[in-house]
C-alpha cells in the first residue's frame, strides 16, 4: 500500500478514533483531544487498504452524481 494518504485531523470530545470519506474523497480523521499523532499515523498506515478503496468509491458515486446534475440542469436542452 502506498503511503502517506492526506488527511485532516479533527480533535474534538471523544472516546475514539474515526475515519470519515467525504463524497469528494477527501479523509477526515476524527480523534479524541489528547490523541498523539504517532497513534494517528499507525491508524491511518493500518486502515489504508479501506481508505482508498472506499475514498475511489465515493469519488466515483461524487463524479456520477456532478455529471447528471449537469445534464438535468437543462445544459442540453431541445427546441
């Protein structure tokens, strides 16, 4: 697996760590305050299979769902 994924970190009052795709592909790690970044890093190293399976998904669903707005947006209409 190819490292280093980017990734934005998001400390808020939590007991764990998660990992959120955002439809664009983007990753957003959401941690606990406190959280070393050391353990961030291995997380991220140890779920990089799923993040980059699901990250191409959602990518893919996020370039799909942009291309038919744009048709239905009347980009082609008929006279």
């Amino acid at each position: 697996m190819s490292f280093p994924i980017s990734y934005e970190i998001i400390y808020s009052k939590r007991k764990s760590v998660a990992i959120q795709i955002r439809p664009d592909g983007q990753v957003i790690v959401r941690a606990p305050y406190g959280c070393p970044r050391s353990f961030i890093n291995s997380f991220i190293h140890q779920k990089a299979d799923w993040i980059v399976k699901h990250s191409a998904e959602n990518k893919q669903r996020y370039e799909k769902q942009v291309q038919l707005k744009k048709v239905s947006s009347g980009t082609s209409k008929a006279r």
